[in-house]
C-alpha cells in the first residue's frame, strides 16, 4: 500500500492522494493556455511560410522569373484555419490534450493539404531559383 508522506493528511493515504488530482476547476483553467499555446506555435509556422513567400517575391521581382509566390497564400491559410479550429474547437469540446494534434479529421486534413501544398510549392521555388545555377 502506498504511503503518504509524514504530515500530509490525517485519514492516510486518501486525502493525500486526491490532493495530486488537479480539481475539474483546475484542468479548466489549464483550457486557455492551452489553447493559446497551440495557436502560438503555428502563428510561429504561419510565419516562416510567409517569409518562404517574401523569398520568391524577392526572388521574382529581383530576378524576373515567375514565382508563383502568391499560392503561398493557400497553405498559410489552411495552417491558420487548421489551427484554429484544432485549439478553439476540437480542443474545447474533448478537452483532451492528447487530441491536440491527432483526433479531428477536418482539421488534421487541413494540415495534411496545407503540407502537401506546402512542399509542393516549396519545391517549385527551389527548381525555379536554382534553373539557372547548374
């Protein structure tokens, strides 16, 4: 049997246990932080995508070959639409944190298809810029 430590609790072991247990109040006021600290995290991924945008602008207007930078837009809007509805949505009705990133089929396939996107047209701007290298 588990023992609690000397001082804590005068009916043993229970009360000390339950004392560990965060209160339901307490994993409810864990939500909020939460949930800003997954939409922080991919506004900090929102905003490496838009400087790989800002590289083929620069690289477009520098240079005068086609970028297509503008379709960077699409996979930065899926990741910012994905994220919110994971860490407002999803989050706040499993209140789960296991099912942060795993759980939610619409908005796991937004990330999918924004990655997908993504590397498709991180791809294209690398064949684009290194054409003329070789």
């Amino acid at each position: 049997m588990l023992r609690s430590p000397a001082g804590l609790g005068h009916d043993g072991n229970k009360q000390y246990w339950d004392s560990l247990v965060p209160s339901y109040k307490g994993m409810e006021l864990m939500h909020i932080p939460s949930i800003l600290l997954i939409v922080f995290d991919w506004i900090i991924a929102a905003i490496l995508i838009f400087f790989l945008l800002l590289i083929g602008r620069f690289y477009e207007i520098r240079f005068g070959s086609r970028s297509r930078f503008q379709l960077m837009l699409v996979p930065l809007a899926l990741f910012v639409i994905a994220a919110v509805w994971d860490a407002a949505f999803v989050n706040n009705t499993t209140g789960d944190p296991l099912l942060d990133f795993v759980g939610a089929l619409a908005p796991d396939l937004l990330f999918f298809l924004g990655g997908a996107i993504l590397i498709a047209l991180a791809y294209y701007l690398f064949k684009t810029m290194m054409r003329g290298r070789r």
